[in-house]
C-alpha cells in the first residue's frame, strides 16, 4: 500500500513540474485554442506579441471585423496562420477606438473602444525583441525600444499621432475607391511616433501593411 502511495504522489508532482515549465505566462482563450503554442520550438511563449504582416492590402479590409481575421490568417502570424486570437492596430469611428481625446487624457481608460493594447503592459515582436511599454491608458506615449517591423512596410493605422480618431480610414476600412478616401497610415521601421501616425496615403491601391497584436 505505502508503494502504490508513494508511486502516486510521485505521479502527481511530476505532473505539477510539468505543467510549470509548459503552461504559465499564457492567457485563456490562448491556451484553449493553441496551448503550448511557441515561437517555433525555442521554447518562449507568445505574450503580448506584435507582428506586421506578410500580405499587404488596400483599403477595404472588410471593416475593423475584417481586419482582424486577415491578422489571424496571415502567413506572419508567429502562431500559425488561423491560430490564436489577434486584433488589427487600426482605428474606426464607432468600431474601435483609442482615445476621443488627445492621448486620453480627458477619461483615460474609458474612451477606449475594442481597443487591442492593455494598459502597463509590455509588447514584444515574435522574435522576443522588446517593443516597449504601454502606460495606464493602454498606450505608447514614449518611443519604442525597437521598430515592430524588421522591413520597411507600411501600415494602415487610421490614427493621428495622439491616439486619436483620424477621418482617413478608408470609409472605416470598407472603401477602395480611387480619390475618395484615404487612410492614415505608420512606418514599421520607425520608432518615434511616425510608426502608428505618418501620413495620408491613397485607399485603392494593395500596398500596406497592418500591425497585429496578440490578445
């Protein structure tokens, strides 16, 4: 009897230091849906991860909803295309929203709307590359450690380089008309604000990027 005691209790800590060593530092809905999913075998769990994506698009991104499954289904996605759950850096009136107010300062936290950052947290690229720390807002108010992208691609964004709601998003990002919107957009290679905010570019044509981020 003490054996098969002893033999039991031996089974069960085996499996606690198991399950120690393979399942922290990943949230519910990844665990469910990917558990143990890594970075391809080095062994370092996706958290708080940010990618830019492979495909590059026009304007019509099928709404912000739209968006987010082109994220989900990339070739970049460090998960696996369709695998895990990701959310498009991208604003849209009454669909996602950052601040309605310069870097949130009227109501901090409130203004958000689906947003995809969490507040004092820090990001990281698939390659375990710091990005950087969001503040209590959910924010980037300082620069970034390192660029999101390792190319030169640029993203669609739709927001102004306080955070806020820009009128260039490509009709809530459902337009790809030649002249009758335009989107704003970031440069991946950069550091300072001009990664999420740079300029106005034309909806129609299939060139930009988006920056996905892991929830």
């Amino acid at each position: 009897m003490r054996s098969y005691q002893q033999s039991f209790i031996a089974m069960v800590l085996a499996f606690a230091l198991a399950c120690a060593a393979g399942c922290n530092n990943y949230g519910l809905a990844d665990q469910l849906e990917s558990p143990g999913k890594t970075d391809g075998g080095s062994g370092f769990n996706l958290v708080n991860t940010m990618f830019v994506t492979q495909t590059t698009f026009n304007g019509n991104l099928g709404g912000v909803a739209g968006a987010d499954n082109l994220c989900r289904n990339d070739a970049a996605n460090p998960m696996g295309s369709g695998n895990g759950v990701w959310k498009a850096l991208i604003s849209a009136n009454a669909q996602r929203i950052a601040c309605t107010t310069s870097n949130c300062s009227g109501s901090g936290a409130a203004e958000h709307l689906d947003w995809v950052l969490k507040s004092n947290t820090t990001y990281y690229r698939p390659d375990k590359t710091v990005l950087g720390s969001t503040d209590a807002n959910g924010l980037f108010t300082a620069p970034l450690v390192a660029t999101v992208g390792t190319g030169s691609a640029v993203t669609f964004t739709g927001l102004t380089a306080d955070w806020a709601l820009s009128g260039d998003t490509c009709n809530a990002w459902t337009d790809q008309s030649v002249g009758s919107f335009n989107g704003l957009t970031g440069l991946s290679n950069q550091t300072n604000q001009q990664w999420f905010s740079n300029t106005a570019n034309s909806c129609d044509v299939p060139t930009k990027a988006l920056y996905c981020v892991q929830q």
